[in-house]
C-alpha cells in the first residue's frame, strides 16, 4: 500500500515534534540559543520545545553546588608554611549569564576560590587564621561574590575547614601553651600567698589587741590534734602562755 506524501509529511513532523519535547525538573533552566542568538528569557521548568538544529539548548542547574577547595599552600605573614582547605557554597541566580559571560562557570568558580584562599590568608598572621575564622570566611566570601556576579554566579558562604601546621610548628606551639598556663599557675600561686599573708597579717593584729585570743587558738589547735587520735602530740610551750603566769609565780 502506498502512503500519500501528505501522510509522510504529517508522520514527520509528528516525529519531529515528538523529538522536540524536553522536560526540565523543577531545579533546571534552559538557555536557548535561537540561530546562535540568545533568547530574552531561560526556559521550564517543565515541558519545553527546542526545535533543532535552529535551537540549541544549554540546562543550567540552579541548586547550591558545594565544591571542596583542594589544600593550598600558604605562606602566612609571619612566614609559617601551612596548608588550608576550604569549601564554597554557590549557586546559579542567572542562567543566561552564566553561559554567555564566562566558558565553564563551575571551573571558573574553583580557580578563582583557589587563588583568593592563598592572597586573602596568606596576608594574615598564623595566629588570626587558627583564632577568627570567621572574619575570615566572610572575606573571601565577599571578595568571591564580587568577582561571580558578573557571570550570574552567587556565592553564598566560604569556610575554612582544616589548616594543617608543620610538626616543628604544633611542638612549638604546645610548648607555648604549657608555658602560658605555667605562667597562669604561678600567678594564682602569688596572689594566694599575698591574700593569705594579708589574712594572718590581720589576724595577728587582732591578736595583739586581746592577748586570750593567742591562748584560744593554741587551745583549739589541741583540740583538733587531739580529734586525730593521735597517740603522741608534741606542741610548743607559747610565749604569751609565761607571760600570763609571772604574776602568779611572782605572787
């Protein structure tokens, strides 16, 4: 049986707009270039045409990519040899520009969070990259944004994961630290001594005013040897306790 060409012609472009659907998800757009031009508006998500060869669609994921900075080398302020990681939270807010600005805005994105991660840290001292991160991570992500947004790139935030020292630099450190508390042991033991001294200084002040007092004490420190159950106490003979007898000898 022969088919009529009007039929031939009607399963054609039955099967070419058949070929023509393309279904984007929810997190997906679709630059269009129409004749090598660049339509006004990204297309889906959804179902689409993209009638080839006059159309040639690029898909342009908009979800949060995470990209893991590899260890750079870094030679802090101070200069302390040091590896640092990091990992950046971007996204795509501008299709359309994301294809047309730059070749690969994912490549792009990690070359140049590499080379900011070495300028930005390599311009601090060791001390203030282990101790504010945070400032840090704020400043590359703001030096990172500026440099994105022409390609319709967002960076969300940057964090600086794992800073790895050299050995001869984390003994150092350690010594450091002990030193430090050493210095913070003695402080506390001083200024226990002074409070104490200050304490018998006033004590003994009271003393001087009341001789009994004297006596009183001697009596209680017996008391508490003798709660001890000790069986030999040897005690000193006090001073003031011959004083308090010459008027009795005398008499």
């Amino acid at each position: 049986m022969n088919l009529s060409p009007v039929l031939v012609v009607i399963v054609l472009a039955a099967l070419y707009l058949v070929s023509s659907i393309i279904i984007l998800n929810e997190y997906e757009r679709g630059v269009i270039f129409r004749l090598g031009k660049l339509l006004p508006q990204p297309k889906g998500p959804g179902v689409i045409f993209v009638f080839r060869p006059i159309d040639r669609i690029t898909r342009i994921s908009l979800r949060t990519v995470v990209h893991d900075v590899p260890a750079q080398d870094i030679i802090t302020r101070d200069n302390v040899s040091v590896k640092v990681n990091a990992v950046v939270f971007y996204r795509v807010i501008d299709p359309r520009r994301a294809v047309v600005e730059v070749e690969n805005y994912m490549y792009a994105t990690s070359q140049l969070a590499q080379t900011t991660l070495r300028s930005v840290l390599g311009q601090v001292e060791l001390d203030d990259l282990l101790s504010e991160r945070e400032r840090l991570n704020a400043q590359l992500q703001k030096i990172l944004d500026q440099h994105t947004e022409p390609w319709g790139v967002k960076v969300a935030s940057v964090e600086v994961k794992q800073v790895d020292l050299p050995p001869d630099m984390q003994r150092a450190m350690a010594k450091q630290a002990e030193a430090e508390r050493e210095k913070r042991a003695k402080i506390v033991h001083a200024a226990g001594e002074l409070e104490a001294s200050q304490k018998l200084a006033q004590a003994a002040t009271a003393m001087a005013v009341e001789p009994m007092t004297i006596t009183l004490r001697y009596l209680q420190t017996l008391t508490e040897i003798a709660s001890e159950k000790n069986s030999t106490i040897i005690f000193p003979l006090p001073i003031e306790l011959l004083n308090l007898l010459k008027p009795i000898a005398k008499a």
